[in-house]
C-alpha cells in the first residue's frame, strides 16, 4: 500500500468508522472531504472485494486527528496488486508429480 492507503489500514485495523477516518485524514492532508471520503471508500471496497476485511459491530474511541502546522499534499489511498505471477505460485509440483518424481508431472486422465 502507498503511505496513504497504510494510514488508512491502521485506521481499519483499530476499528474506526468511514467519518472517523475521513476527519483524521482531512486534519492531515490538503484535500477536500469529498475527495478523500470517496478515496477511501474505493480502497475499503477494493479491499473488501479481496476478503482482506469485514465489518466489526464495535466501534472505537473517537479517532483523534494529527494536527500539523501544515497540510501535506493528498495521495489517494491504494493497494497495488501483483498477480503476474499468480499460476506459477499456485502451482504445487510436489504434490503435481508422478511415481517417477519430479521433474515429470502427473498425467491428466
């Protein structure tokens, strides 16, 4: 994740609230409310989408934002993907082979 969407995760992570996550972000970062909230609702779809979250029915003290003496330029929060790779890690040739062991593979039938 980038250093935004790491934020965002700590904010998941403790339980805190969409709006909770949103003020802090706002007392942080140089952007407007809706711009932010709409970031973090993308990344808190995507990662529910991934099955990386679920909802919790308690919730948390009241987040406390940072304050700063000045506001940082605002990064959407993000996550990026690396499924190039997916088949060969899936790919189990311990258990894919033969009697013969490997490197020759079982046969399909």
């Amino acid at each position: 994740m980038n250093e935004t969407g790491s934020l965002v995760w700590e904010y998941l992570k403790a339980g805190h609230s969409l709006g909770q996550i949103t003020q802090a972000l706002a007392a942080r970062y140089d952007a407007s409310i809706e711009t932010i909230e709409k970031s973090v609702t993308d990344l808190i779809a995507s990662l529910q989408a991934d099955n990386l979250i679920s909802e919790s029915p308690t919730a948390p003290a009241l987040l406390v934002p940072e304050t700063q003496a000045e506001k940082k330029s605002f990064i959407v929060p993000g996550i990026t993907k690396y499924s190039d790779m997916q088949e060969m890690l899936l790919a189990d040739p311990i258990h894919d082979v033969d009697i013969a062991g490997w490197p020759k593979l079982k046969e399909n039938k």
